[in-house]
C-alpha cells in the first residue's frame, strides 16, 4: 500500500473528530487540541472537574488510532518506578533485569496526575522532554510517536498537588473542559438512555481512522507551512508582553514561544493552508500559554485570570498586515 500523502492525511486526521464525537459531545475545542498536539509531538494537560469526560475523551481519541495506549491512574502512592519501570532481581540468572513501565507505549493516558506527589509527577519530566526514560544510568529510547494525554481537576479541589512549573511548560497545550450546555447535556442523557456505555467503547462504534503514517505525512506536510517574519515578530511580541505584564510574576519563556510557533503552523494546516495567518496565533495562543504563566497573588484575589490577561494582550498587541 502506497504511503499517505499530504491531503489523504488530513483526511484521516478529520474522521477521529467523527469518530471521537461517536463517544463524546460537545468538546469540539478539546479534539482539535489534541490533533493538534499529534502533528506537534506535543503533550496535552485537560482540566475540568470530575464528570465532563475528560478520561472518556483520551480514552476515544486512543480508540481512533492505530497505536499502541496505555493508562496510569495517578494515587498518592504510586511511585516514579510504577510509571517508567525499574530493574528487577532475577534469582535464576542472578542479574538485575529492566523490567518497563507504561510510560514504554505510543500514547500514554495519565489520568488525575495531580493526585500524585510531585517526586511521581517528576518521573514523566525526561520522558517527556527528552522522549527518553533514565534508569540506572542507562538511557532508553521511547516508541514514536509518544504522547502524554494527561487529566488533571482544578488545584483547589481536594487531595490535589499543583504541578510544578518545569512540568507545566512541558506541556504543549492545557485544554479547559467547561461544563456542557443545557442542549450538549440532554443529548448526553439520551445518548446514556439509549444505551451508550462509556465502558464499551467498541460498542459505540468506535474504529481507528488513524495511524502512524498518517501522522509522519501530516507532520511533514505542516513542517513545509511557512511562517513570515512578521507573524514570527508578533509571536515574539505577545510573549514578552506576558513577560512586562504586571498581572503575571511569570512570563511565558522563550519554549512558549516556539510551542505558539508549533501550534500556529498545525493548525494553519488543518484548515487547509500553507501559511501561517495572526488568526492562527489568535486562535491557539490561549491553550499554548495560559499554564505557562504565573499570576500575582493580589490579582488573583481579584478574580483575575490567566485567560482574562492574556486576552487582554491578544486585544492590545500590534497584529501584522
């Protein structure tokens, strides 16, 4: 069978939104979120308070891709070794073997990972980055593509642990799931009382649409999208404007922006263009930098939001011709 091409791709990559639409209604903006973070090799944090489908959203994106997927449930006592695997004492050949952890699979569902303490949160820090696992001094390579789908309720909930800032800016993108309106919500309850189980996601009809191919030709064709100097200035420009924000302590880094740059492109993209317009950067700038940003105390006191300021500098900031 001949390779994808460019368009075949984007194709394929449109039916996961039918696909994952088959199992969950009415978070349009979190499925275009994780596309885009497979065209990106990106990994993606989802926050929302329980109920509103997160897990279930991971779980039929997997169900629409031909790769490999496996799930930890973040609890106060797992450990970094229950996540990236550790080396085992082998009585028969009286050496240590490595034995790998979930973390070893092409996409990987780390569901509620701020119920774990921050040394656990840690262990996905090179992987990651680096899309490697360290143990015993020894470097192992991970699958590719790899990604972390990770599921988070807001901080102020209950027996939560804030991710710390390294961990937060590896993440690509961070995709708020509001409660459903009244309409997506009753259409949720039909679909239950109809029969929907969203244990049984096979019965649901879900099939892969996608695979590995499809993703090397998509990021091929989105590597090709040209950026121009101008849009990459005002990249730069709304970046730093976080930077002098007396609202945020911290600014979004240089990583940020590169991370804005990478969103831009695959979304310019999937709408069917090779060139990078301001309405892109527009439309990705809020889920590529609102957790790379630290708010002041006394602005959040006062009802101030990541979103609200950055908004602001979206309004405020000079857009190109």
């Amino acid at each position: 069978m001949s390779a994808p091409t460019a368009d075949s791709a984007r194709t394929s990559l449109e039916a996961l939104r039918t696909e994952i639409a088959k199992a969950v209604v009415g978070q349009d903006a979190a499925v275009t979120g994780l596309v885009v973070a497979l065209l990106c090799r990106g990994h993606v944090l989802l926050e929302g308070v329980p109920g509103v489908a997160k897990t279930l959203l991971v779980r039929a994106l997997a169900a629409s891709l031909q790769l490999e997927t496996k799930r930890v449930q973040f609890t106060p006592d797992l450990m970094p070794g229950d996540v990236t695997g550790s080396l085992v004492y082998d009585a028969r050949t009286a050496e240590f073997s490595f034995q790998p952890g979930p973390v070893f699979t092409n996409l990987l569902i780390a569901d509620e990972i701020n119920r774990t303490p921050p040394k656990t949160q840690a262990s996905l820090l090179e992987a990651m980055e680096e899309r490697q696992v360290s143990v015993d001094g020894t470097p192992r390579l991970l699958p590719d593509p790899f990604l972390v789908a990770a599921t988070q309720n807001p901080v102020e909930y209950e027996g939560t642990y804030p991710l710390p800032e390294a961990q937060l800016d590896r993440f690509l993108l961070k995709l708020i799931l509001p409660l459903p309106s009244r309409a997506t919500e009753i259409d949720v309850l039909t679909r239950h009382a109809e029969g929907f189980n969203p244990r049984d996601l096979a019965a649901a009809g879900l099939r892969p649409v996608a695979g590995p191919d499809d993703l090397e030709a998509a990021r091929s064709a989105v590597a090709k999208t040209s950026v121009s100097p101008e849009i990459t200035g005002y990249i730069v420009d709304l970046c730093r404007a976080t930077r002098e924000s007396p609202s945020f302590t911290l600014g979004v880094s240089p990583r940020g922006a590169t991370a804005l740059l990478a969103t831009s492109r695959a979304w310019a993209w999937l709408t069917g263009r090779d060139y990078v317009t301001p309405d892109d950067v527009k439309a990705l700038a809020l889920p590529t930098l609102r957790h790379r940003v630290q708010l002041r105390p006394e602005a959040e006191m006062e009802g101030v939001t990541a979103d609200s300021v950055i908004t602001a500098i979206l309004a405020h900031v000079p857009v190109p011709r």
